[in-house]
C-alpha cells in the first residue's frame, strides 16, 4: 500500500514524451505537402523556424526529462504535496512547445512581439525551475528521500537547482540585445547541461565504479 | 498468471497523461502564429480562454490522476469487471478536454448555449466520479483490495467519493446563476481536493513515520 | 538478458492508449467553437456522428486492450516473431479510428460508399484478430506460454480466439441489410465480450479465491 | 540509487509509440471525409500515397523498436552520456514521419524536390542509425552492459549495426535511378531485419531452450 514513485516516473514519463513528440506533429503539419508552385527546396527553407523550434524544443524537453529522472532516482517515498508539486512541473513542461512556438514565429517581429513571446517563454522555464526546486525542497525536508543520499549532496543538488533559473535569466535577458544571440547562449547552457547536470551528482565513471 | 494492477495502472496513466497534453496541442493550434495584422499582445489577450481551458483541464486531469493512484495503490488483484469499470471512468477522462473546451468556448454565450455547455460538462464529470464510486465500491466487494486495508478506511473512502459528485453538482448549479462564479467555485473545490484528497487516507506526515 | 515481455506490454499498453484517445482528439477538433449562426444545442445535434464514433472506438479499443492484457499475462518469455505479431497486431489496432470515421461519416451515405467503408472497417477488424490469433498460436507452439497454463485451457483460448472474427463477419454482412442494425449487433458483441470475454479463462471469483 | 535502465525503456517506449501512430493522426486528417461530389472509392484511390506512408512508417518504427529492445536488454546501467545519445536517437526517431510524408509526397514529382525529399529520408535514417551505433560503443566501452553478455558477440551487434546504415544508403542511392525500385528495396530491407534483425544474438529457439 505504500506509495511508491514508480507510477509518479511512469506518469511524468508519458507526459514528458508526449511533449517532446508534439513539435513532431506542428512539423507533420507545417510540412509543405503536395505539389503546389514553389519547389521544394524554397518551400522547406521558408519553414526553417520551425525546424529550429522542433530541435531547441527537443533539447530543452530532453534536459527536462534527464533532470527529472536524476532528481526521481533518490526519491523513495511520496506525499500528497510532491505529487502536486511534480504536476504542477508538468503542467510548465506541457506549454513548452507552445511558448517555443511563440518565440520562433516572432524572432524577426517588432521589437514588442520579441519581448512579450520571450517574457512567456522565461515564464514557461522558470516555472518549470521553480517546481523543480520546490520538489526537491520538499522531498529532502519531508524526509522523501533515499536515506543513503549524502545530506551534503542533496543540498549540493538544491544549490546546481537554483543555479539553472538564473542563468537561463541571464541568457534572456540579452533578449533585449538580440534575440538570436540569448537563442545561441540559452542552448549553449543546455548543451552544457546535457554533458554535464544538475544532480549528476557522482561522475559517470565513479558511479560505474561503485555499482560494480 | 496472476492479473496484477500494474498494466492496468500503466495503461491508465498513459491515457491520462495523453488527455493532460491534449490542451496543450490545442493551444499550439490557437496560438496566434506569424506576423499579422494585431500586434502579439492583443492576439494573445483575445485567445485567454484557450489558456484558462488549459490550466483548468489540466488542473481537473491531475486530479484525476491522484485519485487513480491513491485508489489503486490499494488494489492488488483485478478481475474483468473492474478492468471494464476502469476503461469506462477513462471514456469519461477523456472526454473532458471536448467539455471543457465546450464550456470556455460558451461562457460568454447565449443563456441557452452556456447551460447546454454546463450540462455536457457535469455529465462528463459526473460519469468520471460514478466510475470511480463502482470501481471502488467493486474493489470491497470482491475483496480485490490489500488485505491490510482496514475495512472502516475503506468505507471512509466510499464515503468521501460519494461526497466529491455532490460538491461538483452544488458548483455547477451555480451555472444557471453565473457561470464564472461556477467555474470559480469548482477550481477552488479542485484546489482543496490538491491539498487534501479523498483517498489520501493517511496523513502524509503519518504515513511517512509509519513507512520509515 | 532475458527478454520478458514487460516492455512489450509497456509499449503496446502505450499504442493502444494513443488509439483511444484519438478520437478525443477529433471530438476536439469537430467541436463546434465560438459563437456562430446556429445555437449550441442544434450544432452538437449536427454532429452526433463524430459522438458515436469515439464512443464506440473506445468500446472497441478498450476491448483490444482487455484481450492484449488476458492473452500476454500468459506469455513469458518472447521471440523476435513474436514481437513482429504484436507489432502487426497494433499496425490494424492504430488504423481503427480512421476505419471507424469512415463508417461514421458513410453511414447515411450511397450504397457503395457504405458498402467501401464496411469493407475497411472489416478489414480492419479481422486483421487485428488475425494477428492475435497467430500470436497466441505461434506462443503456443514455440513454448512461450507459463509453464502452468493447462494446455486444454490454451486451446480452449485459441477456439474462442477464432469465434471472434466469425462472429464479426456475421455481423458485418448485415451492414448490406442494414447499417445501422450491423453497427448495433457489433456493439451488442463488443458488449457481451466486454462481461465474459476470451482468454478470461477461470471465472473471476474462482481467481480471486485462488490466489487468496 | 542506481539508475538502473527501466525508466530510460519506458520513455523511449512511450516516445517511439507516440512515432508508430502519429501517422495514424495523418491518416484521420488525410480521410475523405463527409459526402462530396466523388464516390468514396476513387476518393480513397486519390489518398492511396498517405496509406503506403502509415504502413511504411509504422514498418520503420516498429523496426527501432525492436532494435531498442534487443539493445536495451543488455544494458544494466546508464550514464549521463548514454541517455543523452538515447535522447539523440530519439530525436531522429521523432522526426521520421515528417521525412516519410515529404518522401510519399514528392515520390512523383520534379526530380530536384524527389531528391531534396530522399536527401531529408536519408538523414533522418542515417542519424537514426548513429546513435544506435553510438549508444552501443559506448555501453561497451563503459562496461555498462551485462556482465555475462560474451563480449565477442557484443563486438559482433556493433558490426551488424554498422551493417544496416550501409544498406539503407545503397537502398537510397537507387532513388537518383528510380524512387518507386529505392522504396522497394528499403522496405525488402526492413522486411529482412524484422524475420532475422541484428542484437538478436542467440536464435530464438536457443534462448527459449536456454532459459527454460
């Protein structure tokens, strides 16, 4: 009867994916089907933002999943407030796609456009960092958490967590300078993630070590 | 050969997690794409009730979703009525993206349109809550549930389904006298439900004590 | 290294999700938005098609569940041929919307149409079965079932496995009497199935009792 | 805490089972639907290239899977590098449909639009096939395989998996001969992997002696 979090990984697992896979389907539809004027080669270049839009949307759902799969392995118990607050993640996750989509479509529109689709989609990611952080705050104070996990590296964990909002902060702040510029360095930060993550706590090879 | 609940959990939750992202395909949909005439920040203004479904739906899924694993963790054997009870409550589930888009679509509409659009959606959660009544109330009968169960919590949990439709019918009365006032009232029922739900038996805080 | 078929019940338990919810999908996207010439009521009315078609697609996917999950509780261990069955299995099982949709919207149409739109949905319908009778037939014979399962009651499976496809066939040559008495008649048996299907071998409460 | 490979099984299975039925979406948009002027044969004759596409897809798809499954099975830890390169595949995966719809959908016309489409297949495929070599040499440089899988055969999975990139670009080269003969041949190719696939080390009929 205890409530593990297998079902909570499994749950944020089909949620995750089906958010990654979405942009697959706005390109399924953005796909210049048929044979009209153009040739294909000027009709697929037109569309190269959503294409854009599907890769950066992949990475940022992508480094989502492996964040929320890093933090979950330590998580051994759950309560009514971690499942609320691991839902109110998704419900960040889920509009993803959508603000990604704003963004793309008006990164060469007026000045104003740039600022309100860049404001939704800092929106979108602090929310996500912020539920994130809330998890792992309540898990480690409610005691959720795998009792071997070194209480000095769940706070090292909290720290890498807070670290993430701010510097995304940082990249779209320069939205105001140039909005590909803070495109380029928010994907600089999370290729940098995907080598090397917030609670990826021992190094790969350590870990490999240890389990053998 | 033993039928355990968790293919019946992990079919479920991939079809919840699917109803939950569905809002979220919509919205790519409604998204106010390329430049156009208005500027972002009106177009975006005039689509609010796209954005309101979704928070809403997402919202009453999630609960959804809590209910089903608060009450299947306490489900250790299935038989075909219960799969059948199961599959008919995620029918409903899934409906509720279609009610709720009905509703935000006829808020604002003729008297007739805006109660037309209450009644489908009471129907859709009330076939929601129903199911979970006969699934539960099944489950105790065929002594489908864990044996350490005590008998009283369970007839608790019977009673406090029972109690969950009745609010939702008191909220959507309200529809005929003002339907924000209705909508108001049943996301401050699903918010209370967030904090504490039927089926969370235990307080979280005791449970952890009793587990560690 | 062994390959249990867990992760073949995850991934068809996650086709089959999507196959469901499909047809909410479309019940989204024929939902009759913003307020236009008609009333509510008489829109809904218009579209009662698209209602009958996702209830039904429900019924039946939810039945190609229920015989996925009595059939593979049997199977433990799995071959490279049976993993293509299972996967032509869900190729039929993901065309079933698109063949119910075609009997919706043919229903009231000329008689070759509706004749064309039966003809795809039986194929549909036998080539699904088709695929589950030669999957437990090919686990049967390669040894794959538990070793527990009485081999009478195997077989007892595979006759009641070749029933369903007959009787569907009866059913269909109907839809050239009547369609919509074809259409009933196929629910009535989808119905039936759904209180004592195949592959629901001992009666429920003898399970229970076993187990206990 | 360890992090085992099971929930990385379940993502890539919910994300390649969103891939499989995508088309399946394609299919209820492409359907002839409602009564218009043609008869519905000839209108489904006219959509003959979206149903060719459904069914090579799901082929393709249902082929990675069963790569992932063969592969996946003898892996008994991660790192941070192997999910990234899972998350790669993926990528790749998720956007084979949108290849195969401009594939089926420039399959007759000017020769520069069928070669950009047959570049675009070629890639998606190729990248595809990359990180399934890529995931498998690090998995064995990193011993995070199992421990009793013989390393002679490991060695001989990754030369089948360079195998297959191979074939596929002989298949597409033909497409500069003759699109219909290159479609051909890729299938007959993915036809042979499904009866004989490469990671399916032992026969069939040994495994099941083996652990029995």
């Amino acid at each position: 009867m205890a409530r593990d979090p297998a079902r909570v990984e499994a749950f944020s697992d089909a949620v995750i994916a089906i958010v990654a896979t979405l942009m697959a389907v706005e390109l399924l539809q953005f796909s210049p089907d048929g044979p009209r004027d153009a040739d294909l080669a000027s009709r697929l270049g037109h569309e190269w933002r959503a294409y854009l839009a599907y890769v950066i949307t992949f990475a940022i759902v992508g480094q989502v999943w492996l964040t929320h799969h890093n933090m979950w392995r330590y998580v051994v118990r759950v309560d009514q407030l971690l499942l609320v607050l691991n839902l109110m993640l998704l419900m960040f996750v889920a509009a993803i796609p959508f603000a990604a989509n704003q963004l793309s479509d008006h990164l060469r529109g007026t000045e104003a456009d740039q600022q309100i689709s860049a404001a939704i989609y800092v929106g979108t990611v602090l929310g996500e960092a912020l539920f994130f952080n809330l998890s792992w705050w309540w898990a480690r104070r409610r005691i959720l958490l795998h009792p071997d996990l070194d209480p000095r590296l769940a706070k090292a964990v909290a720290r890498r967590f807070l670290l993430g909002p701010l510097l995304y902060l940082v990249a779209f702040a320069m939205v105001f300078i140039d909005p590909i510029l803070s495109l380029l360095s928010y994907l600089l930060l999370v290729g940098l993630y995907l080598i090397r993550g917030p609670g990826d706590l021992p190094p790969a090879g350590q870990e490999a070590a240890e389990s053998r």
